[in-house]
C-alpha cells in the first residue's frame, strides 16, 4: 500500500459488476473501483467487433449530460438517430438527456469510456449501477 495522493489502475484491472452476456461488451466500474463521489464514469472493452457498450437509452430518468471518449479501436455512436463513426481519440458529448444515445464496437479491442452526472447537482449513482452491484 501506498500512501501517495493518487491511485492508478489499469483498465483491465477493474472489476466487471455484472455476468457476462453475448454480444455485450463488459463494463468496468471505474467511478466504485476509485470511488469517485462527484461523476458517473465507466469503461466498456469489446472482445468483438458488433459488441454492444450501451443500448439506445435516454438519461431522461437520471438528467445527466453524458460524454462518450473512445480510448481505443473504433465505435458507432448513435445520437438522435444519427450514427457517429468514432475512431480512437474522438469524444461525443450529449448534454440533452432526452436524446436516444446508445454505442457499439466496431473493432475488436475497443475501448470507451462514458461520463455523465446532472449539471448543478451533486452526484448519485443510478438505479442500473446499484442494480448491477446486487448482481456482482
């Protein structure tokens, strides 16, 4: 252990909460694995191009702003019907939570990233992290 004012961890040391589905990619709770209290965060890492990291979902339910970053290898971003193609390196930013989003891999080995919380709230986890909690 060490007493440094940081920690570091790397994506694929970061627990998966839930059981593995097919033609789902697996997440990583990144914001319980620190401990962030401020923001939503998580990592999807696909094995397959055509795996799923999100399903068209709206935050309507929690008003968070989401930003999407594709860490590595390529993913379709889908945003009020259109079809982002994101290769490495490309955020996507939706800030209206009313707007369908969802995202999938287009190569094996991608990363993405997803961030989110509600502007000028304080941040609470969600009713799909603490469910998915239950099911680790």
């Amino acid at each position: 252990m060490t007493d440094a004012p940081y920690r570091v961890a790397h994506v694929s040391e970061i627990v998966t909460p839930t059981r593995e589905e097919p033609g789902i990619a697996p997440w990583r709770a990144v914001r319980r694995h620190f401990d962030i209290g401020s923001f939503g965060i998580a990592a999807y890492t696909a094995e397959a191009a055509g795996e799923v990291f999100t399903g068209d979902h709206t935050e309507a339910d929690t008003r968070h702003e989401e930003l999407f970053y594709v860490a590595s290898g390529r993913a379709a971003i889908r945003v009020a019907g259109e079809t982002v193609d994101a290769p490495a390196g490309t955020f996507v930013y939706v800030p209206d939570p009313e707007i369908l989003r969802g995202a999938t891999a287009l190569e094996p080995g991608t990363t993405l990233l997803a961030v989110g919380g509600e502007p000028g709230k304080a941040f609470e986890v969600s009713g799909w992290e603490r469910r998915s909690e239950d099911d680790a």
